[in-house]
C-alpha cells in the first residue's frame, strides 16, 4: 500500500505533534509515523504523569494533558496518523523521496522531518528482577493510581526515580529509593525535595531480589552492613536506558553522537529531509521540549518555501487567521 503526502513527519512526540500543526496551518497535506501505538513518544511511554516545567506559558503541565493538547491542535487539519508503524527505508524518487515502513507499506512524500527525539529506547536491566517485569516490577508509572496504597521501592538515582518518588509519594503507604552510589544524577532541587518530604533513601545499595506472589518484599544489601528486607508491591527500576535512531542510522544522514546534524533552516545533509527537536543537533543546542516547538516551526517554515519557491518564508501570525 502506498500513501502520498507534502510532508511526511517521522516521530509523533511533541516536537512531530507540534510540526504536524504547523505544517496545516502551512496547507501541507501530512502524515505522521511512529514506532509506538499512541502519539506522545517518550512523554507518553515514560512519564505521562510526570508535571513538565519548561513548556513557555504553563508553570506546569503534566505530560499526558500537553499530548491532549498537541494532538487537539493539530487535529484542525487531520494528519494522517501512521502509529505502531517503523519508518526503516529512505529513497529518492521523481519529486521526493519514499519511506518504506516495517509492514511493507510506503509513504511517498515532498519532504521529510525527522523528530524522533532521542530514537529507539531500551531501559537497562534490574539483574534482580529478571523473569519479574509486569509481575512487581516496572520500568515506567503511566498510572500513578494504580500505586496507591502500595509500598513502593525504586531502584535508581537520577531524574526518572526521583521524579516518581515526588509523583507516588502523595499516594503510596511508603516510598523508598534505593541507589547503588552515595551520589546522585538527579537535579539538585529535586533531591533537596524528595529528601525533604521525608522520603527514605538507601544509599551505597542494590536489590537483591524480589519475593513473594504476588510481589511482597525486596531485599537489599547496603555496602559493609546485613541484608535489609523492605515492603514492597512495586519496584520501578528506573536505571536510564539505552537508545538509538534504528534504521534512521542507515538512510546516510550526518550523525553526531546518535543525533542529526542539521543547519539553521533545520536542513540535513540530505535533499528534502530535516530535523527538529531532540534527534536535531547544531552549534549551542538546548534540548528542551520549547526548543523542539520553535525548531518545528522553522523547518516547517522551510519546508514550505523549499516545496514552493514562491511562498513566503514567514506565513503570518496563527492568531491572524479565524
């Protein structure tokens, strides 16, 4: 099956979400693939509850309601939506290119925008809790009520457990976090945060297992002292994970450190293919989600201009049309 579109967006995070508005608004006729079943990307995998600071015009806005918003916004001009669908070839053709996706289809398309923030994600392993994935253990809290009333041990020391443990600690019986170092990669705020709601912290520690059917009790070994045994009817084992762009390596892009280099129009290296957000690097880039939107914008802008010379690269103010 083939479908044929203006612009084709490859990732349907936050960054795709916004771009997919931007390019309606621009009267370009969009699709927007992405190896996850739901729009979001990491925001709704990872944390979509988690609250979100840096979006301009929110104090705080918890990630799946900026999701509802994105997919609202753009959904004034009905992108086509290609979800649970991998974006793995690129080839060019008589005016554009065409993506071949995992199912054998195909999608023949003007442009491209890459906005598939940080690729593929793998989260690394908890040895302990092998064989217990979906039975006492998890990797992400998409449903925080789900944890109420529990004992909750989590196993990490950067951002992800610390932001779980702010997030369960108004629900949950207990919370614990457990970290293998005295140190910690979390931002500095947040710990002073975590440690003064009076959340415990075991440091210098790992799990060493996991008992009981269904889940009841961790045991952990703190450094020069006996094994301690916890409460628990969840782990998050929030250890980071590896990612990588998948086949997006292999379409002769220009890469530097897992990323997309790109100029100030968000251009790669390649004809009638950009990026935006994450997946997007330049000279003094910030990974934030707001920069993400602005770099939607131009590329889209671009993009625009590129497909028809004629246009205007800037297309007026949104608020100007109703």
């Amino acid at each position: 099956m083939e479908r044929d579109v203006d612009l084709l967006i490859v990732g349907a995070g936050p960054t795709g979400l916004f771009a997919a508005y931007y390019a309606g608004f621009r009267e370009l006729n969009v699709a927007v693939v992405d190896a996850l079943p739901e729009p979001g990307g990491q925001v709704t995998a990872m944390y979509p509850e988690k609250m979100i600071f840096d979006v301009a015009g929110f104090p705080a806005v918890r990630g799946r309601d900026l999701v509802n918003g994105l997919v609202e916004q753009a959904g004034q001009f009905k992108p086509t939506y290609l979800l649970g669908h991998q974006a793995r070839t690129l080839e060019s053709i008589e005016d554009g290119l065409r993506v071949g996706l995992a199912d054998g289809s195909s999608v023949n398309t003007k442009a491209v925008l890459i906005t598939a923030g940080m690729g593929e994600f793998n989260p690394r392993p908890l040895p302990a809790g092998d064989g217990r994935l979906g039975n006492g253990m998890v990797h992400f809290v998409p449903v925080l009520a789900e944890h109420a009333g529990q004992h909750v041990v989590i196993v990490g020391g950067g951002d992800s457990a610390f932001d779980w443990a702010l997030a369960l600690h108004p629900i949950a019986t207990s919370v614990t976090i457990v970290h293998r170092r005295a140190n910690f990669r979390a931002h500095a705020a947040t710990v002073r945060q975590v440690k003064e709601l009076g959340v415990e912290i075991i440091t210098d520690a790992e799990v060493l297992a996991l008992r009981g059917e269904p889940l009841s009790e961790v045991d952990v070994k703190v450094k020069g002292e006996d094994v301690k045994t916890l409460p628990a009817q969840t782990v998050v084992a929030a250890l980071g994970f590896t990612a990588d762009l998948g086949p997006i390596e292999s379409w002769g892009l220009e890469l530097d450190h897992r990323a997309v280099v790109v100029d100030t129009t968000m251009k790669t290296k390649l004809d009638r293919v950009y990026a935006a957000g994450d997946v997007a690097q330049y000279p003094g880039k910030v990974k934030l989600i707001a920069t993400g939107f602005g770099e939607a914008a131009t590329a889209v802008n671009n993009i625009a201009v590129m497909l028809n010379p004629s246009a205007h690269l800037f297309p007026g103010h949104s608020s100007d049309v109703g």
